[in-house]
C-alpha cells in the first residue's frame, strides 16, 4: 500500500504531466506556429495569484469525429 507521502508525489507528477499541455512536442508545434499554448495566453491575461485553474484532471469524453482516439493527458 502507498504511503501519504508516495501519492502525493504521484499527484505532483500527473499535474506536472497535465500543466505540459499535451507535451513538448505539441508546445512546440504552436510556438512554430507563432501562437502560446493556453495556459502561456491565460499568464498574459490574468495578473499573477489571480487565475486558480479547476478540473485539471477531466477527460474528454467526446467519440464524434474520431476524438475517441486522442488522449490529452
């Protein structure tokens, strides 16, 4: 059985998976493409300590279109 202190490392490690925003790879195809990812436009936007971000950890559940297939996490 994990401790306390073994799944709260595990918690940082999916949110520090999550707050990658779908990986370097995909970081970098939208700043080849001049754009920020969301979360860099939302920095922008809000002043700092402002912005508290909710649902890190929601899937999609779409299956139109063949989304089905992507896995954003």
């Amino acid at each position: 059985m994990a401790t306390v202190q073994e799944k709260i490392e595990l918690l940082h490690e999916k949110l520090a998976k999550v707050k990658a925003g779908g990986g370097e790879k995909r970081v970098e195809k939208q700043h080849a493409q001049g754009k920020m990812t969301a979360r860099e436009r939302l920095a922008k936007l809000f002043d700092d300590n402002s912005f508290v971000e909710l649902d890190q950890f929601v899937k999609h559940r779409c299956v139109n279109f063949g989304q089905e297939a992507y896995i954003f996490n």
